[in-house]
C-alpha cells in the first residue's frame, strides 16, 4: 500500500512476547504505510505508553509467559477508556480453540487473528474496520461524552436505515446507554432483539444484566449461572452474576463467584480489588490480603488501581501484625500524595495508613 493510504499518519502500538512475531507484525503494518510504530514484549509496558500517547491501532497478544493477559489488558482499557473508541484493537493469537475465540468475542475487540499475520490479511481488516469506526463515530463521540440520551438518538438514526451495515454495534452502544439511564426495559428489548437475529455472547450477558435490574432476579441468576457453565470465558457473566449476589446482601456467594472468575483472568486488577475488598468487608484477610496485594502489585502504572485498596490491605496486614508490609503500603499512598498534593481523598487515606503504620 502506499505511503497516501488510509493509514499513512497512523500510529500503531504492538504488543507481543515473541520478538519474532513483534517483527512480523512490525513489517505488515509498514507494508500498510504506517511508519509510526512502537512495540513492546509485556502489558505492563504498553500501560506506561498508552499514558503517554494516543495510538489509532493496537494489535496484542492474547497471551503472555508472565502477568497480564491480553484480555485482561483489553477489559481494563475499556473499564478505565484509556483507549478512544475511535481506536483500533485487534487481539492476535495462535490459539483457535472454541473456548478461547468465545471468550474474546464476548469482550468484543475489533477482530480477532491468528497468527501468523500477513499484510494482505491486515490490510483487509484494517480498511473494514476503519469504515465501521467512521460509520459509527458520531455515536462514539455522544458515548464518550456519557451523553447517553443522545447516543440513543444517533442510534435510532442508524437503525432506521435500511442497508446499515453495523446495526449490531449499534445496539450494542444503545443497550449500554438505555441501562446508564436506567431504563431497563428498553435495554431489554434491544437485547432480546439482537439474540433473536444472532445469539452473540454480549447480547446475552446484557440481557441478563437487564433483566438483573428487575423483579425476576432469580431467574436472571440462573440463566447467568447457566451462561458461565457452558464457557468459563464469559467473564462479564461471571462479574453481572456477582454483583447480583452482593445486591442480595449475599457477600460470600459475590467474593466465591469473582474468585472463579479470577481463576480465568488471575491478573485483572479491577476483579482483584473489588474481591479483595468483598474479602475485607467480610473480615476474611486470608481471601482479602493476597487478592489486594496482587491488584497493588500490578496496578501501579494502572488507572484502574483504586488508591482504597491500599488502604485496606494496610488494615489487613496490621490486624496480621505484618509491619513491613504496613510500612510499604504507607509508604505507597504518601508517595502517591506527593505526586498529588491537591488531591484530598489520597490526603485523607495516606493519613490513615499512616496511623497503622
């Protein structure tokens, strides 16, 4: 392609293990005419870039010999939207199992590849991809926003149009915008529609979600557990299910069901703290302090990391009688108000780690 293509001022980031498969793809994206282009072997390291920078296409592994994974990069990047939707993210992998495709579909990236990658290939993603993103950005722009009356409007604009090609990612957006205005039946509605023409894995996790938000909460419960029996990779099931049980007042059945998630994804910082802290409110520090230790360690160049968290595994380790580690996360939190001197809530925690220090 030439260096006047669609991508000629596109900047990529890849993220990969195998320097080997980094090159590969490296030469794809550059036969594209995208010149600008950063790669690196583990997660943590495309944090620290994406904190940075801005890229308009990401291509990631799914796995890694240590920490994250790329799916759990993907979820905390729409959890914290440190990507713009306007973005491309393509997971790449060598596994083509049932299983592990289900899995990624659910979080729903851009495309799914396996490896190995070929410039031809790419290329006819990439250009599918960027006329979906140009075709929905209106409706990214009133998302990103948390306009959500408005992305429901852009929505219907594009539903009424008879050849729309992307009416599934549309309702998608829509969905998530009727349940933040809490109007439940229609996200309902729009679900059931999707699962009528296609029984894909968001449709029907959203589904549940909605009916989660009404009386049948019982029968939402089951249909969840249902939906998680029959793959242990729709995590959203794993995280709606939960939520549903701590809503119950029933906390450990919550704390049991992201510990199974967490068996899936044992590196998704944002699961590790909101078990941690179910285990900390149920003064169980042996669930509580390895689950938050893990979410501190490695969320310290995430956005996701919720300073709280420090703060209750500092109790945890004092009511253990664990001094350095009390000491350490004191230290954490008072690092991290100095960074922030205008920032009361870290004040405030730093102020009370210090006292059990």
């Amino acid at each position: 392609m030439s260096s006047e293509g669609p991508f000629k001022d596109a900047k990529a980031l890849i993220v990969d293990g195998s320097s080997t498969a980094r090159h590969g793809m490296q030469l794809a994206l550059n036969h594209l005419g995208i010149r600008k282009v950063a790669s690196v072997a583990r997660v943590s390291d495309a944090k620290r870039v994406l904190a940075q920078r801005t890229f308009d296409v990401v291509l990631c592994d799914y796995l890694f010999d240590h920490g994250a994974t790329g799916r759990e990069f993907f979820e905390e990047l729409r959890h914290t939207r440190t990507l713009p939707l306007a973005s491309i993210f393509i997971m790449v992998t060598s596994e083509a199992s049932h299983s592990i495709v289900a899995g990624v579909a659910e979080i729903a990236p851009d495309d799914y590849l396996i490896k190995p990658i070929t410039a031809v290939l790419l290329e006819t993603r990439l250009l599918k991809i960027k006329e979906k993103k140009n075709a929905l950005a209106h409706l990214y722009a009133a998302f990103e926003k948390e306009d959500f009356k408005e992305t429901i409007q852009v929505g219907k604009t594009l539903l009424a149009q008879p050849h729309f090609p992307y009416k599934m990612d549309a309702s998608r957006f829509m969905a998530q915008a009727y349940l933040a205005l809490e109007q439940v039946d229609e996200a309902v509605a729009l679900y059931d529609s999707v699962l009528k023409n296609k029984a894909i894995p968001w449709a029907r996790v959203g589904f549940h979600k909605a009916m989660s938000d009404t009386a049948a909460s019982q029968t939402s419960a089951s249909a969840l557990r249902n939906l998680v029996s029959e793959n242990a990779h729709y995590l959203d099931a794993y995280d709606k299910l939960a939520r549903l049980r701590a809503k119950e007042g029933k906390f450990s059945e919550a704390l049991e069901v992201y510990e199974r998630a967490l068996k899936v994804t044992p590196n998704d910082t944002a699961r590790l703290q909101v078990a941690g802290q179910l285990a900390f409110c149920l003064g169980r520090p042996d669930r509580g302090i390895p689950l938050l230790d893990r979410a501190v360690r490695n969320g310290a160049n995430s956005q996701a990391l919720d300073r709280r968290s420090m703060l209750h595994l500092a109790i945890m380790h004092y009511d253990n009688s664990n001094a350095s580690d009390v000491s350490r996360l004191s230290d954490l939190l008072r690092d991290a108000q100095q960074r922030e001197p205008e920032n009361f809530r870290v004040s405030v925690l730093s102020r009370l780690a210090a006292v059990c220090s």
